[in-house]
C-alpha cells in the first residue's frame, strides 16, 4: 500500500476523460494565454464564491502582491498577519517595502484573532490579511468591523480554504475570499482546487479594486502599449484554466470526502489524551487542506519516525515562528507569541486527501494508536 499526503494521481485518473478533452481542445486551438477556457473559468468560479470578479493570475502569492499594489499601500505602511503561516502571506509584504507585523494566532483554530489585531493596530496600520489556515475560516465578522472602525483594508488569504462557508451572525453566510476587500488563492496543485502547474487568482466585490488588479496583472496596461500603472506579469494560462474549470464541478465533493477522512481520524483518537484533533469554528465550515493535531508534550519527531517506518508520510506545517525566520529579523522587535510558539513546537500533519480509502484511514490510525499503545 503506497500512501502519500496527497494523491493528485488517483484523483486524475477518475475525470481523466474530462481532463484530456478540455488540454486537448486547448492544444487544438492553439490559444494558450487568455481566450475562452480562462473567460470560462473565472466566470464559473465567480458564480461558485458568489463574488462580482474573479481576476485569474501566475500562482497565490502573486495574487497577495497585486491585491496589495491594486490598494496602493506605500512602502513604510503596516500590514497586519498572523505569525502562524506559510512565509508566503508575508513575504509579499516586505517585497513591497511594507511593514509586516506578526500577531499571535487562536490556539483552537490556528487563526488570527481580533483582539491581537486590535491591539497590533497603530497610526500606520493600512491592512490585515487573514489566514485561513488549514481549511477553516478566520473569525471574518469582527475582523470586518474593526477594519471599518479603523479604515483598514482586509486581504483574504484563502489559499488553504476555497470552497468553505463562513457564517455571521444573521444567519447568513459567504464563501471564503468574498467578504474582504480582496480574496487571495493559489492553484497549486496540492490545494483542494488545484491545477497541474501554477495558478493563482484574486476575488472582489468592488469593480474599481477589480479594475485597478486587472491592469497591473498586466504589465500596467489599459489597452496594448499604454501603460497607466507600474504593474506585473503574472496570468493564468488556459490550459490551467482549462483544466481547473473540470475540477471546479468537483470541488464541493472534494471537500466533502476531505471531511469524512477527518471525521474517521477523529473517532480514532478521541480517547488518545495525548493528541488534540483540530477544532471545528462554528461560525465557519472546514474544508481540511490539512488534518493538523497537537501532540503537546509528547515526542513529535518519534512519531513521525514511527510512522515513515510503516510507510506513512506525515508534515509539520510550521516549524519555525514568521518573526524567528532570518528574513524577518529586520523588523521584529516583540518578544515570544506563545501560541504560535506552542503551534510550532506541538503539531503534526496526518495524510488526508480525496482519495483515501478505509484501508488506508484504518492503517494511518492503527499506526497513530500503536505509538501511542492504544
């Protein structure tokens, strides 16, 4: 039995049908930047966030980058992220010459909270980014409020929770990367809607900010040759488009086996003392990019050994705290967040993926049970 932490093949091989006619009529066309496999897809995935635009660009971090040109934030402004993130999110922000300022995360949902934020908020705050890590979305509704109470903009980075639901307090509820000023996702194609390459793609529901990413996705052009904005060159090409536009259909099935995989890891642990199961938010839907425990006080690195020797792959995601990387030494100045730290040092990353059967599940959990002599 060959278990990896995301099988793409046996998933390829179930719409391989639809696949190879929508990369063969591509190749038949012969359009392979723009045309209508990237109209078509940007229009479908606009009708499935329930979002005004979709603006379809090269990879996530890109999207971040152009979100935050499109917002006109100047070098020297602060943008608010969690210190609990792929290095992505903040790196876009010192690319730009902004300030990134880490904050701690919940230790429940690994999310950013509003009350860090608040208190991370200074005279020149312009931005905060929410992660919603792992699957699950960051508490939107007060993070919304306070951004309008101080006049900040929200950039979503929802690259690890398309396809998940947040609820408000009425009752209503929004996909994930429609309720900031600007929703951020990547394509990579590990994510839950991925593609077989790079592939990116940013969600507004104002058509000035849509407008303003459009040109700098493209070199900062109005029309051919003029140039109003100094912009980038990043797109999505058709036949990612193309390709992305099948798996799209599938996406809310995707997400569902996503969740019967965690509810089987769940049941298996629940009387493990030792290890944490992820926390579902009420007010948000998950949608399991990855099943992360905690396993505080116990020997990370020894189960992880343990299970390589029966096969099983397994991910920290994320060792090391944003503010102790090399690269961000410049501009931290606090002292230890003890989440993030706590996170960093306690979780652990379980296979979880479209395609796991209850062979694999029932090997996994008997692996994770034995070490602990369950």
């Amino acid at each position: 039995m060959h278990i990896s932490m995301v099988d793409l093949k046996t998933q390829y091989s179930r719409i391989k049908d639809e696949i190879d006619a929508a990369v063969m009529e591509v190749l038949a066309s012969s359009q392979f930047i723009g045309g209508p496999k990237v109209i078509s897809f940007r229009e479908n995935l606009e009708k499935y966030l329930g979002v005004k635009h979709v603006i379809p660009c090269a990879n996530g971090t890109d999207a971040l980058q152009i979100a935050m040109m499109a917002l006109e934030l100047k070098p020297g402004d602060e943008v608010i992220v969690p210190a609990f993130t792929y290095v992505a999110t903040a790196e876009v922000i010192g690319l730009l010459g902004l300030v990134p300022v880490l904050t701690d995360v919940d230790p429940e949902t690994f999310n950013i909270r509003v009350d860090h934020v608040e208190a991370a908020i200074t005279p020149r705050t312009k931005a905060i980014v929410p992660v919603h890590l792992f699957g699950q979305s960051a508490d939107m509704e007060p993070i919304m409020a306070l951004a309008k109470k101080h006049n900040l903009y929200v950039i979503e980075d929802n690259a690890q929770a398309i396809g998940a639901d947040y609820r408000f307090s009425d009752g209503t509820s929004q996909k994930t990367g429609s309720i900031g000023h600007f929703g951020c996702t990547s394509f990579f194609p590990s994510k839950n809607l991925g593609c077989y390459g790079d592939g990116g793609a940013l969600m507004t529901n104002d058509d000035a900010l849509a407008n303003a990413a459009r040109i700098i996705a493209n070199h900062g052009q109005t029309k051919l040759y003029y140039h109003d904005k100094i912009g980038v060159n990043s797109r999505l090409d058709a036949l990612q488009a193309a390709i992305l536009d099948v798996k799209l259909k599938y996406l809310d099935e995707y997400c569902n086996a996503r969740r019967d995989a965690a509810d089987y890891y769940d049941r298996a642990f629940k009387d493990i003392s030792a290890l944490k199961t992820p926390v579902r938010h009420p007010n948000s839907t998950h949608v399991f990019h990855q099943y992360t425990l905690q396993m505080p006080g116990s020997d990370r690195e020894a189960l992880k050994a343990h299970l390589a020797e029966q096969g099983i792959p397994s991910m920290i995601y994320y060792p090391v705290p944003l503010y102790k990387q090399k690269a961000f030494q410049g501009w931290w100045h606090g002292g230890v967040l003890p989440v993030t730290e706590h996170l960093c040092e306690s979780v652990i990353s379980l296979p979880i993926h479209t395609e796991l059967t209850k062979e694999t599940l029932e090997k996994i959990t008997g692996a994770v049970r034995s070490f602990f002599g369950s």
